[in-house]
C-alpha cells in the first residue's frame, strides 16, 4: 500500500466526518496480514490499535474506506473488542457488526444488517446476540458457532442467511489481544481518546454518536486507584520474553517457551511544579505507589521534576514512606521520558502525575498512564489519561 493511502482517507474522513478522524488520528497503526480482510481494530496492553492489511484496503473506493474506518470507530466507542467474555465468538462479532451497520452509509453490499434477521435497528450486541443464540445453545466458544438458516429465512429480507455463513466487514480475529486488557482500563482510554477527538472537532459531535458519547464521558464510577493499579498489572504482562532455553510445556521443542522477567520496572514522574503544588494530591499519589509497591515484585524509580529533573529515588518492595520534593517553576515534560529511554532495564511503563501544562514528546515507545490534577489536559494524543479525585 502506498503511505499516503491511509493518510488520504484519513484526510477526507477529517473534511466529511471530523470526530471519526480525530478519533482514528489518535491510533496506534500497524500494518499486518488479515487474511483477506482491509483492517481491524483492538485494545492491546491497554493501548487502542488500529491494524491495516496494505492490498485489501488499497482496492476498496474512497467511500468504502471511510465507511469501513467509522465502522471501526463504533466498534471501539462501544468496547465491544472487551465485552465478549464467554459468550460463543462467531456469534458475538456477527452481533457486534449489526449494532453498528445500519447507521453507516456506502458499506460494501455484504455488510449484514438487523433486517437479515428479522430484527430491528440501533439495539445493543447483547440484544442481537440474544436473538441470534438460542439458549443453552452456545456451541464451541472457540469455533465459528452453530447457526440457525431457519432463523434467518423468516427475517424481513427473506435471503436465507444464516450466522454460520455470516462474516464481518472487518477483521476481528484481533479481538484476542484485547484479552489483555481489563475493561475498566479500557474504558478510560477510549474516554480520553473521545475527549481528545472532540476537541479536535470543536465539541462537534456525530448525530448517531450522542447517546454513546454522553454515557462514555460521564464522570467515571470506578475509582482512580483502581484504574492505576490495573495499568500497572497490564504493564507487568507484557513483561514476557520467549526463550528457547525453556521448553514450551504445550508444543516441545518446536516452540519457545516464556521466561518471566523477574522484576517489573516502572519509571514515575512527578511534577513538582507551582500547578501541582498539593500537599494532599502528592502524598495520595505517594501512598498508592506505596500500595503497589508492596503488592508485587516490582522497583519503582520516582523522578521529581519540573524544567528539568530535580530529584531521583528508587525502592523496591515496601520502603515505609516515599519523600516528598516541592520544586515549584514551571513545567517541562520531556525531561522524565528522556530519562527513561537511558534506563538499563528499561522501564515496563511510565506513569507521570501532572497537570499535563507543558511540552511534551511527540511520540513515545513507553506505555504511559497521565495521572492528571482535576484541571489538568492530557498534553499529548499517546498515552492513558486517568483523572486523580481526592
């Protein structure tokens, strides 16, 4: 595929629909094999994911390209990569697809719609799968489900589909790697990619997204603490290495087993500056780090920092108290990820607790959660925003 083809349809999907393409704007992009299909969309290690398959994608016109980028959008504002738990698979992505086609125009002819059927628009997945699975009827949850032709032939289009012979307009074999990722973590980083794309779009927000969009940005019922402790635990299963030195207790000698880092390696960064001067919002912070400290094996370097770094500690386990640095001035992020990219290991995640007011690096290798003040703004379109209440 030519670079430039994503970027064109990228372009046009930010002239005719602006919220979609800030929103695929604030991807992470890769280019895979996907079988045959043009691209997927998942939530890996807590980071959104937007996958492109160069020759599939290519050939499709310009208003399928843009159909098929905001049906990945939906797919992600919905969290439906997160939600299939133990439900049969085949059977929930069919489900997932027609909760979201009937409200996107130029999709390819294929594209299944509630009316195949027998059923009506803008439900739930749950709600089609319910109506797509009959109960106790779940079938391999491994497998590409049972299907019903009977069921479909008395729908309103009457063309005998069946879910057996069902297939998605994109590719949701992705889906797996979102099994590394806790809903609620989730979640909260599609809050703030959503968040992000409205500004980029001047609040402007898609008719049919209203309703999705409201309930995502309500305040968050799930505490701060948790958020952070689940990025931590996400951070620390990436902490794997394959090793041939380890037999693969599942395939022998033809695959590498898994070596387990010992210790996971986390770089944290506070700001010290005049905006974040409070004495309860640091030792909170303090306490929690503290907390997860004593929960796993894990060290955990503190950098206090402003303009430049000031301060740098480091414990492991349960130190008993974290010192607290005040540094006041003004604020310069980059600083604490120009550290990080020295350290020997490398950290697994950065974590950094600031307003956000301040320059940042355009880019970065790290998982990084911003623990943000009330007031604060996410300086940066990477990244996991979580915001600290206390």
């Amino acid at each position: 595929m030519n670079n430039g083809t994503l970027e064109n349809a990228v372009v046009r999907l930010l002239r005719s629909r602006p919220f979609y393409g800030h929103f695929i704007l604030n991807l992470r992009r890769e280019q895979r094999n996907l079988n045959g299909k043009a691209a997927g969309i998942t939530v890996r290690d807590g980071i959104p994911i937007l996958a492109i398959d160069p020759a599939p994608f290519s050939v499709l016109a310009p208003p399928q390209q843009r159909s098929l980028l905001e049906h990945l959008v939906k797919h992600l504002l919905h969290l439906h990569p997160l939600r299939r738990k133990v439900r049969n698979q085949h059977d929930w992505d069919i489900s997932c697809d027609l909760a979201i086609n009937s409200g996107i125009a130029d999709l390819p002819d294929d594209a299944l719609l509630p009316a195949y059927y027998g059923a009506e628009d803008d439900l739930a997945a749950e709600d089609y799968y319910a109506l797509l699975v009959p109960p106790f009827d779940t079938g391999n949850l491994d497998g590409s489900g049972f299907g019903d032709a009977d069921r479909s032939e008395s729908g309103a289009a009457g063309d005998g589909r069946g879910t057996d012979s069902a297939a998605t307009v994109d590719s949701h074999a992705l889906w797996e790697d979102a099994d590394s990722t806790p809903l609620a973590l989730a979640e909260e980083t599609v809050r703030a990619i959503t968040r992000d794309s409205l500004r980029g779009c001047d609040g402007e927000t898609p008719a049919e997204l209203t309703s999705v969009i409201d309930a995502l940005l309500r305040p968050s019922p799930i505490p701060w603490r948790q958020i952070l402790r689940q990025f931590v635990a996400t951070a620390g299963r990436t902490g794997h290495k394959s090793s041939w030195m380890r037999e693969h207790r599942r395939f022998s000698h033809i695959t590498p087993g898994i070596r387990k880092r010992r210790r996971l390696n986390l770089l944290v960064g506070v700001d010290v500056s005049d905006s974040t001067n409070s004495v309860e919002l640091r030792e909170t912070f303090a306490r929690e780090l503290l907390h997860i400290a004593a929960g796993r094996d894990a060290t955990i370097t503190v950098l206090y920092a402003n303009s430049r770094v000031r301060r740098i500690t480091s414990f492991s386990g349960s130190p008993g108290c974290i010192e607290r640095y005040d540094g006041g001035g003004f604020t310069d992020l980059r600083p604490v990820f120009d550290y990080a990219r020295t350290m020997h290991p490398l950290p697994a995640a950065v974590i950094y607790l600031t307003d956000g007011v301040g320059p940042a690096p355009e880019q970065m290798e790290f998982p990084t959660l911003w623990v943000l003040t009330a007031a604060g703004e996410k300086p940066v379109p990477w990244g996991v925003e979580l915001r600290m209440e206390i």
